[in-house]
C-alpha cells in the first residue's frame, strides 16, 4: 500500500510540460531535442508535432508541414487531458499553423509560455514567410512569458544588426518594449571568449555568461536551452533562476556532447541527458566531461534535497 501511495505523490508532484515543434530526423533539436531535456529536468513531456523535419547536423534536406488543423488537436488534446504547467513554441513552419497555435493558446490561463522564435537558420535563410512573422509578432508575441530569439532573429524583428554586448542590452529592452514581455537574447553567435545572454524583464537587464565550447558543431543548443527554461518554469521556478539553471544544463550538455566518426568527419551531438546520466561510453563523450560530472551531481543532490520524492531520488542515484 506504501508504495501505491509513493507512486501516486510521485505523479501528482511531476510537473508536465507541452513542446510545439517540429520532429527532427537526427533528434538533436525539436520536439525530440525538448522531451530529452524535460525527462533530463524531471518533468513529463508532452509534444505537439507541426512538422517533419528530415535533417542532420548542419544540413536540412525537407520539410514536411502537417496540416494545421491537427497541430490544434494535438494542443487542445494534451491541455484538456494533463495538467501542463509549461508550454514551449519550437518551429512552427507557416502562417496557417502560427494562426492554430494561437487559437490554441489564447484558451490558456496560469501556464507560462516560452516562444522560441524559430524564423532564421544558423545559415541566415529565413525559415517563415513574412506573414507568418507577421502573426508571431502581433498575434504569439503577447501570449508569451518569454521569448528566447537569438542574434540573428532579433535583428530581423528590430529591423538593425546587433554587433557587440552593449547592441545585445538594447536590443532586449527594446524587444522587451516592444512586445511587453520578458525578452532573453541569446548571445552565443558573437563567438567571443564567453557566451553571454541578455535578460530584459520589467525595466532591469541581466546576463547571463558561460564558457564559450569551441570546436564543438552542434545543432539544437537553441531548443534544449528554451526547453530548459521551459521545464523549470513548469516547475514553478521564478523566471531568473530558470534561465540559470537552463544555461548551466546547456554548457554541460555541450561538454558532454557525442560524437562519432562517420565517413570523412564527424558527426556531432548535445548530450541532454548528462545531468541524469554520465554513463556513456567515454569514447563518445567530451574528452573534459569528468571534469564537469562532479558539479551536475551536486545539482542533482540539491534538487533531491529540495524535492524528496522517489522521482528526485532516482535522479539523485542516476547521476
């Protein structure tokens, strides 16, 4: 009977989150990239799929949209039937799904939203057409506790290029103005020593730095990093220390990426499930990765300590 009890607190005490995105082939961005994160994270993961994607690491070779009118099922389906605390915007593809999306959402109350406006590759090639931005901006935008753009997307919704740290402070208060609401701008493209994000929330600006990782070609650090965000504010984390917890969780997914020898290189992916799990054969795993275990344990204990659930307890012993 004890242990019916502890089952059924277990699943009353894990938070759910829902992810709106695209499926990727090569499962290292997307909706497969944010339900690693979330189970890494300690929440349950819900997806909405808006399209499939058939990609690898630094290539996309099609897109497939579904059909609108599923993408809202799938939503409304997954928020009449779980209690999700957190919700997640991924690629969204064209107008007509942006449109679903917000019909969606709009019915939603007490759920914080993070929109991660996927609208530029890492290439520069727009991802959606005007119209569609058009509808995240006027129509997404206001519905959302966050917003997570990077360099590049930031410039094209503020219409000027942001070349340096001081252009990333105004370019978030003005994102922040202009949208009313929090603004995180991503500042890893700078390529500098350090990869510094801006914060603007109310009328204060924050950063947030790490280690730059050179040499490492992932893709999906976007995804995992607002999937991180995501999971801690599904778990009623305040909004700062969700982003912190969620760039620490990056770094040393990028620390602990796999990699493989495949043809005539290499293929590279994030490792999201290193806070959980440092078992991978060392031979995949970043020659500095047991360097970093050490302080994703004592993550995982304090987490276990704040949380004394079976489930926290069981990521305690994993890690």
């Amino acid at each position: 009977m004890s242990n019916k009890k502890a089952r059924r607190s277990q699943s009353a005490a894990t938070a759910v989150a829902l992810t709106i995105a695209g499926s990727d082939s090569s499962a290292g961005a997307g909706a497969q990239a944010d339900l690693k994160t979330f189970t890494a994270l300690g929440v349950y993961g819900l997806t909405a799929i808006t399209c499939i994607v058939a990609e690898t690491p630094g290539k996309v070779s099609r897109i497939q949209p579904a059909d609108p009118e599923i993408v809202r099922v799938q939503i409304e389906l997954s928020l009449k039937s779980f209690p999700v605390a957190g919700i997640k915007t991924g690629l969204l593809c064209n107008a007509e799904i942006v449109a679903q999306v917000v019909r969606s959402l709009r019915k939603v109350k007490g759920c914080r939203v993070v929109v991660d406006p996927v609208i530029v590759a890492t290439t520069g090639d727009a991802l959606l057409a005007p119209e569609a931005i058009e509808i995240y901006e006027r129509e997404l935008f206001p519905l959302a506790t966050l917003l997570t753009p990077n360099l590049d997307e930031a410039a094209r919704l503020l219409g000027d290029s942001i070349r340096d740290l001081a252009a990333m402070h105004r370019a978030a208060r003005a994102l922040a103005k202009k949208y009313g609401t929090a603004v995180l701008l991503k500042g890893g493209h700078l390529r500098g020593r350090r990869a510094i994000d801006v914060l603007s929330s109310g009328n204060r600006t924050r950063e947030f730095s790490a280690l730059f990782v050179p040499d490492v070609k992932t893709h999906g650090t976007g995804c995992t990093y607002s999937a991180a965000i995501t999971a801690e504010l599904a778990k009623g984390v305040e909004l700062s220390r969700a982003i912190a917890t969620a760039k620490k969780f990056v770094l040393s997914a990028i620390r602990s990426h796999f990699v493989w020898k495949f043809g005539h290189g290499k293929i590279f992916a994030l490792n999201p499930s290193c806070i959980a799990n440092t078992t991978a054969p060392a031979s995949q795993r970043h020659p500095e990765s047991r360097r970093h275990e050490e302080p994703l344990k004592r993550m995982a204990r304090s987490r276990a300590k704040r949380d004394p659930s079976p489930s926290a307890r069981f990521r305690m012993t994993a890690c």
